[in-house]
C-alpha cells in the first residue's frame, strides 16, 4: 500500500507539488493552534511527512523551494531584530544586559562541555553550546493574554533576548569561517576584525542611513517595501562576503531599522509575505532534512546525546534564572516564567543549525554531524512544548503575586 501510494506521488506535477505545499501553509498552522502545538514545529513535522525520507512529494535539492527557504530564513532573523521592542530595552537596560550575559554565557558553557564530553572537538562543541544561548520568547503571547507583559522581570527578559541572540549569533559567526578555513592568528585576527567593523558599521552606519533614505520614501509604499528587501538581501550578502553567515547581518539590520520602521505600512506588509509563504516554507524545507527512522535511532541509540544537550540547555537557562532573579529580588513564579521564555529554541536555533549543518572544512566534513542535527532537532521539538506550557503554568501565579504586592503597599500607605 505505501509502495503504491509513493510511486503515485512521484508522477505528480510541479503544479500539484506547489498546490500541497500551499495547502500545508494553510491547514498545519491551525491544526497546531488546535492541539496546543507551536506552528513551526507543526510545520517542521509537516515537512517530515511530506519531505524525501516518508511520502516524497518534495524533492530537497529543488532550486525553488531552496529559495524560498533561504529568504525564509533571512526573514525569520530580520524580524527577529525587527520585532524586538528597544523602548523596553532601555528602560531596564542594566538588568536587561546582565541577565542577557549570564542567560548565553552559562548555557553556552554548559552545552560545549557536555557535548566535548561526548566525544566531539571544540569548534562543533562551541557551535552546539551558542545554539543553545540564544531563545525564542514563544511563550510571549501567553505573557501578553495575562496582562504581564508590562512587569519588571517581562522587561528584563525581553531586553536580554536582544543580547542573548546577538551574542549567541556572533559567537556562532566567528566560528563557522575558522572551521571552513582553519585555525591560524592572522585568520582570527582579520575575522575579529571584521567583525569589529562590521557590527557596528550595520547597526549604526545602516540605522541612520536606512532611516534616512526610508523616510524620503515614506509615501511611495511600493518603493519603502522594496528598500526593505534590498536592505535584507545587501546585509546578508555583506556577512557573507566576510566569510558570516547572512543570517548574522539580516538580524543586525533588523535591530538597525528597528525604530525607523516601527508602525509602518511597508512592514506590515513585509511580515505578513514573510509570514504567510516564505518562513513556512523555510520550516517545511527544514523538515525534509529529518529522517524519522534516523531520528528515532538518535533516541535509542544516541539517547545520551539529545538528553545531554537537552539537560545542559534546561540547567543553563534555569542556573541564569535564578541566579539573576534572586539577585534582582524576584519572587518565585517570576523566577520561574523568565525560566519558561529562554528555553524555547526555535527560530535562530534552527537558522544556524541549518548553516552549520550545511558548512564544511577541508576535509568534506560538516560542522554539525546528522547525529547532533538529529539531536538538536529533538532539542526543539521538546523545547518548544516544554517552555510554552511551564509559561502558562507560571505566568498566571506572577501576575496574581504582583497584584497582591500592589494591594499590600496600597493598604500600607
């Protein structure tokens, strides 16, 4: 019966290949929101289905699909940067800094060292503990439907995912190009360099000169959206002519036009192409690289590698919460929602897993094995349930102990 139905979907035409895709963008999403499940993981699943290793209806190496992945995949870092919200940054700037430090540094540390434990070398073990650093706030919308979003600690750990993903980024960034082209001095020097010029060259020179030319536009729609794009594609290709991954420079001009876009039509529009087509197709597209029978083998035979990352990513992220919330003088259901919001990995972690999966030295080798791909993929399956469901747990309990610390100093004065 599978054989049957297999040798039937491959004499599909492209036509109907695009039709199912189209379809998928539209029923997985709501069928993830009806069960509870994250859309990109429903997505992610949908691709496995659908990919080259169960029904085969998409083939991995179609030049379309890989494009529309590839801007997927941009966009999903350029709104990253995009949709971070500055103001709340600079209002707990100090904390928001500190806790961003402590909540990369300590699961980027934990996750190299598990992972050199099991038997990898330190570039790729780097790689694994900077996928770990950074998060994704999918449990923000349930921060939101509780009214908590205006609380102390929701503003510390909104402006911590700033730092928390540029570090992680830039980390990750410095060493894809020393393992395609090797360890030496100078090399370290010039891309340290780079970097040092790069960075800031983006977020400041591109802020004022993309604000700039922006506003010039701001009644010609048609033209400010195009911009938009044309800053999207010039950053990326600018990463990578210094040997970054594009991602790393379609973040950081997202940060750079983050004020000069805020409420403007052309990014609604831009969001809504992104979200709609090309960053479903990106998760789709990632989906294919799983092979479930490989990955369920991962978990029999590679246990130990999923739970030890999995174990250093949970620990890490509660280590820094904890750490920083007593300090801070955060009660316990605060302590523990700031927890739930950094463990998602999602959107930038499997961006770059993406990019190290696909980056390889000298000798042919990939940075990312299918082992640890296989792993890191479980990884966010796991985190991306795991986190939303502690948010709605916790999130509740930390509205109603600030509301009763308001009501307590109330009746004191």
């Amino acid at each position: 019966m599978f054989d049957y139905l297999h040798k039937a979907l491959e004499v599909l035409p492209i036509l109907a290949r695009f039709a199912v895709c189209m379809m998928l963008i539209v029923i997985i999403p709501r069928l993830s929101r009806r069960i509870h499940l994250p859309e990109a993981v429903g997505l992610l699943l949908a691709g496995v289905l659908f990919g080259p290793h169960v029904l085969d209806i998409f083939p991995p190496q179609h030049p379309v699909m890989q494009f529309f992945s590839e801007v997927g995949m941009l966009l999903l870092m350029f709104f990253a940067g995009l949709e971070l919200d500055l103001t709340l940054f600079r209002q707990k700037i100090f904390r928001s800094l500190g806790f961003g430090v402590v909540t990369t540094s300590v699961p980027l540390l934990l996750g190299t060292l598990v992972t050199l434990w099991l038997g990898y070398d330190l570039l790729p073990a780097i790689v694994v503990g900077s996928l770990l650093a950074s998060h994704t706030m999918l449990g923000a919308t349930i921060v939101a439907k509780v009214g908590a979003r205006s609380l102390e600690p929701m503003v510390v750990v909104t402006g911590a995912t700033i730092v928390s993903d540029t570090l992680s980024l830039l980390v990750f960034a410095v060493c894809v190009p020393l393992y395609t082209s090797g360890f030496s001095v100078s090399g370290i020097t010039i891309q340290v360099v780079e970097i040092v010029v790069f960075v800031p060259l983006v977020l400041f020179g591109l802020g004022r000169a993309g604000a700039y030319v922006l506003r010039r536009v701001e009644g010609e729609e048609e033209t400010y959206f195009i911009l938009m794009f044309g800053i999207l594609a010039v950053t990326a290709l600018l990463a990578e002519w210094i040997n970054l991954p594009g991602i790393v420079g379609t973040f950081l001009a997202g940060l750079a036009v983050n004020a000069a876009v805020k409420d403007k039509p052309a990014k609604g529009k831009m969001e809504f192409m992104g979200n709609t087509l090309f960053i479903p197709i990106f998760f789709i597209a990632t989906g294919f690289l799983i092979d479930p029978f490989e990955l369920i083998r991962t978990i029999s035979q590679d246990f130990l590698l999923a739970a030890g990352i999995i174990g250093a990513l949970v620990t890490g992220k509660w280590i820094a919460a904890e750490t920083c919330g007593r300090a801070f003088g955060y009660d316990t259901a605060a302590r523990r929602t700031v927890w739930s919001l950094t463990l998602p990995q999602v959107a930038a972690t499997l961006a770059a897993t993406l990019v190290a999966y696909k980056t390889f030295n000298a000798a042919g080798q990939p940075l990312l094995d299918a082992r640890m791909l296989n792993a890191v993929l479980i990884m966010v399956l796991v985190t991306a349930v795991l986190g939303p469901m502690l948010t709605q747990l916790y999130a509740p309990r930390m509205v109603a102990a600030a509301k009763e610390s308001a009501g307590g100093s109330a009746s004191e004065i």
